[in-house]
C-alpha cells in the first residue's frame, strides 16, 4: 500500500507562530520516562550508537530536551519556524543547548536544505514523537536510510485519542459521550494523519509496504509497544479539573480547524470543547459529583514503533557488492 494516497500536507501545526506553539508546549505535557527509556535501551541492545541524534517534527522541543543529553550532538527540524522559535526559547535553560542545533526543514527533506546540511550516512537515531502521521513516508524512508548510519535506528511514536480512565466516575459514559461529539463534530475536520493516530499507527506505510520499498530496512528487527489506559505514557497523567479539560481538549488539530470554520463559536456555549465540558459535567453530577468538585482522570493510551537500518546498508548503494 502507497502511503501517497493518504498523505495530505499538514497545514495546522505547520503554520504555528512562537506564541502558539509556546501555548501548545504549555499545555501538552511531556511523555513518560518509560516512552524514552525503551526508546534508548531498544536503540542499545541492537547495535546503535549514541552519536547523533535528529529529531524529526520536533515542534517545540519536548523530546529533543529530552534524549538530546544521551547524544553527542542533536539535529531538530520542524516545517514551522514558530516550532523552532519556541524549542530555541526553552533550549538555554538545558544543560545540552550548545549540541543541539535547531533548523527549519521538513520530514521529505531531513535537514538536506540546510546550511550545512545534516551528512549522509551520520545519524544514530532518528525519532519523531506525535508527528510521523503528518509525514509524506514516500519521500522520508528514502532519506531516512540517506542519513541513518548503517545499523541506526528510526522510532516514531504517538498518543492516541483521550480516553476516561475506569476510576472517574461515570467513566464509560463520559469516554462515549465525548467520543460522540468527536464524530458528531470533529470528523469531518481529520485530516489522514488524525485517523493513522487512532488506530495506533497500524495503518502507518513503513519502508517494506510502500509501492516501492527501501531495502535499506530490516523488516525482521521491526519493533512495536503498546501503551494501554493502565499505563503511563504521558506525564502528569493525573486527574483534571473542568478548565484544564478545556485546555487539553482545544489543542488538538481538528479542534483548531473546526474553530477556523466557526470564529464565532469560540468561548461560547457553541464551542465544541465548551460541549465537551457540559457533557462531562452532566455526567459527573450524575454520579454523585457535587458542583465545582468535577475531576476527569484522563488515561492517554501510546504507541511505539522502532525500524532499524541494516548494518551492511552500504551494500545496498553500490550495484557491484
């Protein structure tokens, strides 16, 4: 299956100025220790090294922060040079800013517009964390296996729809009732990349299914974890009250385009995430929640998929071998 009849540029984080995507590292938290942990002890125990880092779709830092100190040097792009202000703005307060190099390339060209361009054949690991489904995967395999080292590792990972965790009150019925608003209202504003992120990117076009594969993959190495609703993917994975649910749920990319197409909705009771709200505190009442003490456990499930490059992935440029 070609990934390029699903691929639709992104337009929506893609266009973020510093302030909103200083907002958007404000309220999106970080993801568990245990997210990165597997991401480095898999990269390890398979050979990888821990030269050099790239952190594709970076947005505004997060996971760069987060695995740039386990590397010599570290690569960050984003399509939106907002993205790249906000992660530049953080990076000083971190003790490995003078490694990490920020720039504004996308997933299709991988740093080669750069001045100096990322080197071919230099990079240890590649991660993207919530972004690979924005991807054009026809043109990133291809440049992956470019600038991996023989042996380096790809890991793409993401969260995937909010979910109520069993010990909120009226759980099933809040995670339905929400689900029904995002089919009701937001559907219609997915994008491709909305639907790869709820199924757990078991739909993602990986270098093996693409019309024209990149044998520069093992498919036998291939890697997956699951994250399920009793596991910490994200941090501050604790309970809400009913304004932060308002501020979680707005951040997503179809909230942002359906409040393209209704300015006049935004902070009303028309708004799609103030419904959200009401329908979650109808129900709370319903159990027995008192008025003003409303409280939404969210439990965020995850996904992680690591691909490796094969050792002798030399071989594969030179014809004569």
């Amino acid at each position: 299956m070609s990934v390029t009849n699903l691929f639709k540029q992104e337009k929506t984080f893609s266009t973020y100025n510093k302030d909103q995507a200083e907002h958007y590292a404000h309220i999106r938290p970080n993801y568990h220790s245990s997210v990165y942990d597997t991401i480095r002890s898999h990269h390890s125990s398979t050979g990888g090294q821990f030269g050099s880092l790239l952190d594709v779709g970076c947005g505004p830092g997060t996971a760069t922060h987060s695995l740039a100190p386990y590397f010599t040097e570290t690569f960050a792009i984003d399509p939106s040079e907002g993205m790249i202000q906000a992660a530049q703005s953080t990076s000083g307060d971190k003790d490995t800013s003078k490694s990490v190099r920020f720039g504004v390339s996308t997933a299709s060209k991988l740093g080669s517009d750069l001045s100096p361009a990322i080197p071919d054949n230099s990079v240890d690991l590649i991660i993207s964390g919530n972004a690979a489904h924005w991807f054009n995967l026809d043109e990133f395999w291809p440049n992956a296996a470019r600038v991996l080292k023989p042996g380096g590792s790809v890991a793409l990972w993401t969260s995937g729809g909010l979910h109520v965790h069993p010990s909120t009150p009226n759980a099933a019925a809040i995670e339905a009732a929400l689900l029904q608003l995002e089919e009701t209202h937001l559907v219609p504003y997915f994008e491709p990349g909305n639907r790869l992120t709820r199924d757990g990117y078991k739909s993602l076009a990986l270098p093996w299914t693409l019309d024209t594969p990149v044998k520069d993959f093992d498919e036998s190495t291939f890697f997956r974890r699951d994250w399920t609703v009793d596991e910490q993917f994200l941090e501050r994975q604790r309970a809400v009250n009913m304004d932060q649910l308002e501020k979680i749920l707005g951040v997503g990319s179809p909230v942002t385009r359906w409040r393209e197409a209704h300015p006049h909705a935004i902070g009303t009771e028309e708004d799609v995430v103030r419904k959200g709200r009401r329908v979650t505190e109808r129900l709370l009442h319903e159990a027995g929640v008192k008025e003003g003490e409303e409280l939404l456990q969210p439990a965020i499930c995850g996904t992680l998929l690591i691909v490796k490059k094969v050792s002798n992935a030399e071989n594969y440029l030179d014809p004569q071998v």
